[in-house]
C-alpha cells in the first residue's frame, strides 16, 4: 500500500454504505482531519482487506473507522489484522434495521477490541468526531478546533420552546 498523508481511513463494505459513511467523513472535514475513503469487503474482498489491514499502520494510518452492515465482519477482522485502533460503525440494514451489523460489531471477544458506534448515521458521524478525539491527544491544535466545535454545537442548543 502506498503512504498517506491522512490520518484516517475509512472503509466499508460496500459503496452502498457510504450514504451512512460519509457522516464520518462530514464530521473529520469540519474539523480540518484528512482521510482516505475506500470500499472493503470482508467477505467480498478478503485480499485486499488483509493487505489494508496488515499495511495500514506502515502506510501512516493514525486511526480506522470501518462501517458494514448484516454480517458485519469487516472492523473486527481488521482489527484483528492491525494495532490501529478500529471504530465500528454498524449500518443500518434492510432485513433487521441494524441490529444485525450492531450485534456483529460490538460482541467481540476479550483480546481484540473494537470501539463500537450507534447504527447508522450517528454512528458514521460519532466515529469521525471519536477519531479527531483520538488524534488530537498529540495534537494541540486539533484539540482546540475540537473545542470550538463543541461550543458551536452546544450554543445552537435553544434554551427556549418556541422561535
Ligand atoms: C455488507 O453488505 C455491506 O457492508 C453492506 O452494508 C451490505 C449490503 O451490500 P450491497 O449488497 O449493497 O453491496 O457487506
């Protein structure tokens, strides 16, 4: 795999979930985070999920946000490929809203952890903000835009009921 100058990459199963994924990507563009978005599939894929997962770190990946849906394997293998940490983000499927891709995700066994979102779109969303908070532990300057953002978010919270 080629080297990158972004922190984050965000993989999914397939492109019909980047309706859902594109939540991370929003949430890493307000913040000023670079991040390379690809189409990786488990059980579809498996090759080039092993090369990712096992290059990923060595390519300069700071941070993985990996989104599936139904039998989502596909951020407990990479997790298990790479010491990356991995967010999950279970998308929501067509036969059991989501809770297929959620229970898939989030039930791993003690020993290779997965930091698992909430289904869908908030989810995507939450992996991108949880990926800048990551990154901007060694990274003052992230952290302050991180800062500015929860105070915009919080201040667009009316205290009032009605306009
Ligand atoms: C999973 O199967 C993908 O992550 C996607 O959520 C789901 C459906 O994929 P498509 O049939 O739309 O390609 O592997």
């Amino acid at each position: 795999m080629s080297a990158t100058s972004a922190p984050v990459a965000i993989i999914m199963g397939s492109r019909s979930d980047w309706p859902t994924l594109k939540g991370a990507a929003e949430s890493l563009d307000a913040l000023g985070v670079a991040y390379e978005a690809k189409v990786i599939s488990a059980h579809r894929t498996p090759d080039r999920m092993y090369a990712f997962a096992k290059g990923a770190k060595a390519a300069g990946f700071k941070v993985i946000i990996a989104g599936a849906g139904g039998a989502a394997h596909l951020p407990g293998m990479t997790a298990s490929l790479t010491e990356l940490p991995v967010l999950g983000v279970p998308v929501q499927s067509k036969a059991l809203s989501g809770l297929d891709s959620l229970l898939s995700i989030v039930q791993m066994p003690a020993g290779i952890a997965v930091g698992t979102m909430a289904i869908g779109e908030a989810g995507a969303k939450n992996a991108g903000l949880m990926a800048a908070q990551i990154l901007a532990l060694s990274d003052p300057a992230l952290a302050q835009r991180l800062a500015d953002h929860r105070a915009r978010h919080s201040q667009a919270v009316s205290e009032t009921v009605e306009d």
